[in-house]
C-alpha cells in the first residue's frame, strides 16, 4: 500500500468585487467501466425527513455530495481551491460600489438532463423556492442576505441584496441554490423521496431498499454545460453499514475507493504500510470540526458557568492524542486556524485545562456539585470513533469531580430530529462548512434561523459583527470583527469546539484523479475519478 500526502491551501481570502467569465468546457470521458466508490453516509427517507435530497432541505455533507454531482449552481468551488467561478452561469459580478446587487448572465444552450431548456426564471424559482419553505434542517439561512431575485430575459438573474455580502458568490455556489426544474419540484412544497432532477454533470438513479438507498448510481448526463471536465461515464456509491466492512469491500475489489469515513485505525494501518500495494492512502487538507453544542435553556446547562466550566476542565489535546492521533488537530475556536479570521479564543480565555479555575467558576455562581449531565452523540454519521470520543469526554469531566456525566448514542435518523427539537442539553456535533470561509464557521451557529436551532442569540453578534464581517471583500479587514465574534462564543459558550481534523481518500491504485476527489470544504469531486495505469 502505498501514502501520498497532498495539502490543498485553505482559502485565506474572497472575494474579488467582480468575476471574470469562465468558458465552457466540454464533458470527456476516459472509462466505459463504472467507478464504485464506497461510504458510511446513509440516505434514509423518514416521517420527520421524508425529503432527504430535495436542494430546499438537505444540508449536510452527505446528502450535498449527492446534490453536488446532480443539481448545478451558478457558481462553483474550482477544485484547486480559490474563489467561486461561473459553473451555470457565464459570468456573475458585483455592479455597485456598495456589493449590494449581484448579476449573473447564463451559459447559452444550458439545459436540464432531460433537454428542457434553463431559463433566468427557473433560476429565480429555484432560490425563491428555498426561501419559501423554510425547511426545518435551517439550509434556507445561506441566502438571508438576498432581498429580491429580477430577471431580465432568458439569460440573466439580479439579485438585490439586503446588506453587502462579500461571500455572497460562495453561497450561490451550495447546493441550496441549485437550479430544479419547475415541472419537477412544486413550489411551496418538498420532493419527497430520491428522485432528483438537474443540470449537472450526471443523472442519479437511486437504488433502494425500503425507506433507505443502498446505491447512487450517477450516469454522465449528455446535457450538461459547465466547467467541469467528467473524465467517467459512471460512478456508483454505495453504502456500507460502518468502515470495517466498508475496508473490507475495498480490499476484495469490490469497491475502487472509500472515504467518508474511515476509522483512525484503518488510516493508520494503511498509512505505515509497505509501498507497492494495490491500495493508496491520499491526505489532504480539510474543514471539519467537531464540537459540542448546548440548549442554552436546559436546566443542567442554563448557568453559563457550568459551561464554561466544561470549557476549563476539557482537555482536546489529550483528547485527540488518544482517539484521532495525527489526524485531528485540538481545535479552540469555530474558526478553524488554516482560515483567515481564526482566533484562539479559547485557550486566550481558560489557558490549559483547570480543575481548581473550573471549580471557582462553579462556586461564583452557587451551582452545586457534581453537576448532572447527559452527553448525546450520534452513533453512525461521524465515524466509529465518536464512541471512543464521548467515552473521553465522560472520563474527563466526571475525573474533575465537578461533573457527573452520562453519554447517550442515537443514530442519526432520530439523532437530528430529537436536537431540532430540544430534547438534548449537550449534543456532539460535526461541522463541514458550506464553503471556505470564516462566515461559514459563524452564521450557521450564531445568526438568526441558525440551524441547529439553538435558543441561544446575541443581539450585537447578529446586528452588528456579522453584517460588518460581510462587508470585508478582502477577508483579512474582516479579521478584527471575526475575532470579536469568536472572543464572544468563548465567553458565552453556546458551543465548545473540540478538534479540526483532516481528510483521507483510500483507492485501488489503478483510479485516477484521487488527489481532487474531496476539495477543503469535503465536497466530493466525483467527476474528477478515472481509470487508468497503476500509479
């Protein structure tokens, strides 16, 4: 087996007040043989979330990966990383000093995988579609900034917004703002089930098993115009119950490459075997965090002390040390440290770990001790060491003698549902970002409508920091505001960052393009995947 180690660079700044047109680029293929790729992500189709692919509902990595090769946006993330460019569009830009109103003009010729011609209407339906239902998962908050959406012709789509947003490209990049086909997706209502329908680089078939698909299989679609080069014919994904049998797979040929999410000891092994296997092992850089979040009116967790309490007493880089190793970095901030804007605001505020700090924090605010807590995790959508994780944290905090604490693991079907609606105090969650900027780390957790629904809220955060950090086209002037931000988080501790970790792509070494099959922001580049001679 053999390891290659690429580091894309982090995006340390956006955006240009305007973007120049990309040309089109004509789809190729190098592979008439399918490229099966394999994942512990599972697609299930429940009464809380019975439309797990609709673009106005999903928002989380896996149900994007799926989005992202089906349904096209109008920008797009290049694969080496960098500003957005046109993807649908052929061009897009900023037209006032203020950054306040957006045009994009469209490709000529772009048309939906079953040959209906794309109009500017049809892109205007699609976002405002999203803004309408408001779908519960919180995915309609990418575009708050967006006051009303003109059209004027067939090809170009204005938008007017209601404040600057610098990171206004990034967003119509998501796949919230993907372009559906009216005659597919009513307007006010979610598609229920898998079915997708777009303009992207393939079509999805999904293969299922009652209320569960088993297997995406993407075909290239001859329809497709935009700035990707598809260098296969077909991928199929499939899902495996957890990484042993997802490894197992990959080793008996069944699959040609695994990512999402391979255990720490299967990166391991496979990163200190012998060169010259059939197997390599490709890092590269990546944005997931890890965190815990809190109902701020829960009464176990309602006393910021018993919060930051939790903050004083956790130890990450023991933490990380005896679950992740090398790879998953302590993390003490929402802003991971390869982005601009990052800020230690963590330790700046608790230093190293205290027991004796923790346990005055506790008395100042009359709260008894051993404080009682549960501590939920989701049990098969962050990886098998989440487990391992939670174990960690419990023998931490319950070591101080401050704390008396429990962990609970939940699948995620029923793990997502209970949080939305309060029931757990502490939860663990995991953060891959909506794209590669600091305002992804901090609106989805802190604006208004933010998505994990929490009661907490900080007027001068939502009024004031945010809008101000938008404004910055050059990200390293919204740098003072990010920290602010951050140094608030660190006080109030509606979240407690824990760790940022990397990426591992695993794959026979007969497929090509490996090195671009995730970018920074996890998005998984399917189109990028080939066949071709052993490396």
């Amino acid at each position: 087996m053999n390891r290659k180690t690429l580091v894309l660079p982090a995006v340390a700044g956006l955006l240009a007040p305007a973007l120049a047109a990309c040309g089109a680029s004509d789809s190729g293929s190098n592979s008439g043989d399918a490229i099966v790729v394999g994942t512990t992500d599972r697609f299930t189709a429940t009464k809380d979330a019975p439309a797990p692919l609709d673009p106005a509902y999903s928002y989380d990595v896996g149900t994007w990966n799926i989005l992202r090769q089906t349904v096209q946006t109008l920008m797009i993330q290049p694969k080496g990383e960098g500003e957005p460019v046109p993807e649908a569009a052929q061009s897009c830009g900023f037209t006032d000093t203020g950054n306040e109103r957006y045009a994009c003009k469209l490709r000529s010729g772009l048309k939906f995988a079953n040959g209906d011609a794309i109009t500017a209407e049809d892109v205007k339906f699609s976002i405002e579609r999203a803004r309408t239902i408001k779908a519960d998962s919180g995915v309609f908050a990418l575009l708050s900034t967006i006051d009303t959406i003109e059209t004027q012709g067939d090809n170009e789509v204005i938008f007017h917004l209601k404040t600057a947003d610098a990171t206004f490209p990034f967003k119509l990049s998501t796949p919230v703002a993907g372009i559906v086909n009216p005659d597919d997706y009513e307007k006010d209502k979610l598609r229920d089930g898998f079915a997708v329908d777009g303009s992207g680089p393939y079509t999805l078939e999904a293969k299922t098993d009652g209320d569960e698909m088993t297997k995406a299989v993407f075909t290239k679609n001859p329809n497709y115009k935009g700035t990707l080069s598809v260098n296969n014919d077909e991928v199929d994904m499939v899902s495996y119950e957890d990484a042993d049998e997802m490894g197992t797979a990959l080793e008996k040929g069944d699959i040609d490459l695994m990512t999402r999410t391979m255990s720490p000891e299967q990166i391991k092994k496979l990163s200190e075997a012998p060169a010259g296997g059939d197997i390599d092992l490709v890092e590269l850089s990546g944005l997931e965090i890890r965190y815990l979040a809190f109902n701020t009116t829960a009464p176990a967790v309602k006393s910021k002390a018993v919060r930051q309490a939790m903050a004083q007493v956790i130890d990450r880089a023991q933490l990380v040390s005896e679950v992740y190793g090398s790879q998953a970095e302590p993390l003490y901030s929402l802003v991971p440290a390869t982005l601009t804007g990052h800020s230690n605001s963590f330790i700046n505020t608790y230093g190293e770990p205290d027991k004796a700090k923790a346990k005055a924090l506790l008395a100042d605010a009359d709260v008894s001790t051993p404080v009682k807590l549960t501590l939920n995790y989701t049990t098969d959508h962050y990886g098998p060491a989440t487990k391992q994780e939670f174990e960690t944290l419990q023998k931490q905090l319950n070591a101080s003698g401050l704390f008396d604490v429990t962990i609970e693991g939940t699948p995620w079907e029923t793990f997502v549902p209970a949080e939305r609606k309060g029931e757990y105090a502490v939860f663990g969650m995991g953060w891959f970002p909506d794209f590669p900027d600091a305002d992804s780390f901090v609106a989805p957790f802190l604006d208004k409508d933010n998505f994990l629904k929490s009661p907490y809220s900080n007027s001068d955060i939502i009024t004031n920091l945010i809008p101000a950090s938008r404004r910055e086209a050059d990200r390293l002037s919204a740098a003072k505001t990010l920290t602010k931000i951050q140094d608030i988080v660190a006080e109030d501790v509606p979240v407690l960052p824990l760790w940022q970790g990397k990426q591992y792509v695993a794959a026979n070494n007969d497929v090509t393009g490996t090195a671009y099959a995730l970018n920074s922001s996890a998005t998984l580049q399917l189109w990028e995947l080939g066949h071709g001679v052993s490396n």
